[in-house]
C-alpha cells in the first residue's frame, strides 16, 4: 500500500517523544482525527481509479501464490525450485522498486504506472506459450519488474490523493487494495486450476491486467505534487536530489519497513505453502484459509480501526503484533480446518491494523517529491520479505517439514517487536 503532508499517527507514543509545543501543535492539526480533516474527502474519481486498478493488477499477481508450487510440482519440480520460482518476483521487483521510485519522483506516476501494467500483461500472456521451468523462471523475473512498477506507482499515486489530515484513514482504505487480493487470489487461483487447468489460470491474469491497463488510461496525468516549487533550498536540495540513501536510513523510514519485512517475510510461508501443507495434513479446503483473512482485514479495518484512534499507539501495534505471530504457531499446530481458519482470522485481524499505522509512519515528514523513493523502499520490504521468504521457507520445508517451518516463521515475525521498540527509543532520543 502515501502523503507527507499528514504528519504523526494519532498516537500517544509519538507525541510523548516531542517537546517541542509548536511541533505538538502541527501533530494535532495533521493527524487524520481531528475534526477539521473530517469534511476533507478521500473518495474522489481517481483515487476510486487507482484502487480498482491495484486490486485487479495484485489479484492477478496472488492468483499464483498458492497455484504456483503446484504447477512446479506438475512440471517436475521439487519444493526448492517452487520457493525459487515463487520467490524471484520479489528479488526482481526489488532490483527495479527504487529506481522506479526515482523515476516517479522525477517524470511523473501515471506514464511509470502504464508501462508496468504492459509488462504484466506481455508476461501473463507468455506464461501460455512457454511451459519448462527454466522459461517459467524467467517469466516470474519479468513479471517482478511489472509488479514492482505497478505497486510503487499506484502507492504513490494514492498517496498525492489522500487530501492532508487523512493519511492513515487514507491508506487503511488504499491498503483494502493490496491486502485483499493477496487474500482472495490464491482461493481464486486454486478454484481455477481444479476446475479449469493451469492455462486458464494465465488467462484470468491476461484479462485481470489488460482491464487494469485500460483503466489506466483513463487516470489524470498529475505530474509529481511539489516539483515545480521553489521551496527546496540549499540545504535541502542535498536531500532531495543527491540523499537518497540518507533519507531512507532514517529511523522513522527504516525501522517500520523492517517490522513489515520480518511479518511478509513468515507471512510468504503460509501464502506460498499452505496448500501442500494441507495435502500432507489431510486437510479439505484449506482455501477458505485465504478467505477468512480476507474477510477478517476488511471488517477489522473498516469497522474496528477508525475506533482504535482513542488508544496508544503501542498498544493498538503490540496487539496486532501478537495476532499475527500467534498465527504461525496455530498453523504449525494445526490437526484440522477450524483451527487453521482461526489462525487466518488473527492474521487478518492484525494485519488490518498493522500495515497503515507502519505506511504512516514511514510518511511523516516526506516532502511529495520524495515519495516515489519512500513508497517504493517501504514496498519493497515486502517484495523481498514474500519473495525471499518463498525461497527460504521452501528450502526450510525441504529439511524439516512443514509444521516446523511454521514455528520458525513465528519467531521470525516476532522480531516485529524489537524493530518497533527501537522505533519508539529513537523517536524519544530525537534521532528520527
């Protein structure tokens, strides 16, 4: 799933790490609670647009996640080369997420947006043509490039849409575009392929991507908010044009995106290996897995969130964090579909929170020109958390089985609690 405008989170451990009272003030103003930014509207033509466009690019992304290994598996490969496969798309997307990040911050979102959409859909209409695992390795790298450049753009775009005071409201509901396909697709994805074979999996990502294409088309070209302006001084124009890697060492961007990269990272365990783990555990209908998280993201983000405004932050973070730890154990232990269903309702429920509250985060004080370059390091927490998380989950499996491969993907997403802590360290010492 990005504006810069909107500072700090709502949120009482951000706030208690500022002394300075005018700095206090511009938190109060920009935070998405106040009564002001509530007649400030999200919902305009092209923020619809950009949302539909992400859902139809990323479910024709996800259809593969749980289709994938299988599809290896019936072309002679082990679980290693499924990991491999699975894992490609995001070293790929991660190779090109920041220079098209770049680009976006330099020539604009939409012209960025438009070529990524074609390269998904030159690559899904391949996948019908070639058929050998080395082929379908390489087209998993092409369609990394695509999805890289279609996810940071339309993120971006997103962001320049979401009016000021709105951000975390604004991404909660930007991030429905994201989170759910990864939820649904595999359940489409598996129904295709029992009921109609592999080619027609391609063939529903062909016309998932060329609908998004055309939609595209129909996006204003806004250019990049803020370029033009000559408010980028001396000492700031370092930052913008020549500091890149300083702007995105700082703790305040850094440190959530590592919290999203260890939860992806388990998370990419249970996306890319759930349905062979179910075979092997003699569980029916383990897609309905997908579903549960799905329903469980939306209603927690549409009906519980905009509720937990009146909480700290650390706490609301804590919480969810410990949902979806949990997750991976329940996986690991599970002997029957309820339990395994259980677990996709606390992923949901924690990631509903956990995924705009960190986007917020990595947001605060980004100039609009900077956030080709933000959104694309924070998205690629994820292309490399899902796609390294694949490989290695695949080569964990291969060695010790799948319930213990669960188990270690617990206490890698455990780790969310120390990024987090520092975080919070950092922001009370000042040094964000």
């Amino acid at each position: 799933m990005t504006i810069r405008l909107a500072a700090r989170t709502a949120s009482g451990d951000i706030t208690d790490g500022i002394t300075q009272s005018g700095r206090q003030a511009a938190v109060a103003s920009r935070t998405g609670g106040g009564r002001e930014a509530g007649g400030q509207r999200i919902w305009s033509k092209d923020f619809i647009l950009v949302m539909v466009i992400a859902t139809l690019a990323s479910t024709a992304i996800t259809t593969q996640m749980g289709t994938l290994p299988l599809y290896v598996a019936s072309l002679g490969g082990s679980t290693a080369v499924s990991g491999a496969i699975v894992g490609i798309l995001g070293i790929s997307a991660l190779i090109f997420r920041f220079p098209t990040g770049v680009l976006l911050d330099r020539y604009g979102r939409r012209v960025l947006l438009i070529v990524g959409l074609a390269i998904l859909l030159v690559d899904f209409s391949l996948l019908n043509v070639f058929r050998t695992l080395l082929m379908l390795f390489c087209l998993r790298f092409l369609q990394g490039i695509g999805n890289g450049i279609q996810t940071t753009s339309t993120s971006t775009l997103a962001a320049d849409l979401i009016p000021p005071g709105r951000l975390q409201t604004g991404l909660g509901y930007f991030s429905l575009a994201q989170v759910v396909p990864s939820a649904i697709g595999p359940l489409i994805g598996l129904s295709v392929v029992e009921h109609f074979g592999y080619r027609m999996l391609f063939v529903v990502g062909v016309v998932l991507t060329a609908a998004a294409l055309a939609l595209s088309l129909l996006l204003a070209d806004r250019g990049v908010p803020g370029r033009s302006a000559a408010s980028i001084s001396g000492k700031d124009e370092r930052l913008h044009d020549g500091g890149s890697l300083a702007l995105l060492m700082r703790p305040g961007i850094l440190l959530p995106s590592a919290v999203m990269f260890v939860v992806f990272c388990a998370a990419a365990g249970v996306t890319a290996f759930v349905a062979q783990f179910a075979v092997e555990a003699g569980i029916a209908n383990a897609g309905v897995y997908f579903v549960v998280a799905s329903v469980s993201t939306v209603v927690v983000r549409l009906f519980v969130s905009p509720q937990l405004i009146r909480f700290r932050q650390s706490v609301v973070v804590s919480v969810s964090l410990a949902m979806v730890c949990a997750t991976f154990f329940l996986v690991a232990n599970a002997p029957n579909l309820g339990v395994l269903l259980l677990a996709a309702a606390l992923y949901g429920a924690g990631q509903a929170n956990l995924q705009p509250i960190m986007n917020t985060l990595v947001l605060d004080g980004i100039e609009p020109d900077q956030r080709g370059r933000v959104t694309a390091f924070f998205s690629a927490s994820a292309d490399v958390a899902y796609g390294g998380g694949a490989l290695l989950w695949g080569i964990v499996a291969d060695w010790c089985g799948f319930r213990s491969m669960y188990v270690i993907c617990g206490v890698c997403a455990l780790f969310g609690f120390l990024f987090y802590g520092w975080l919070l360290v950092s922001r009370l010492r000042g040094c964000d």
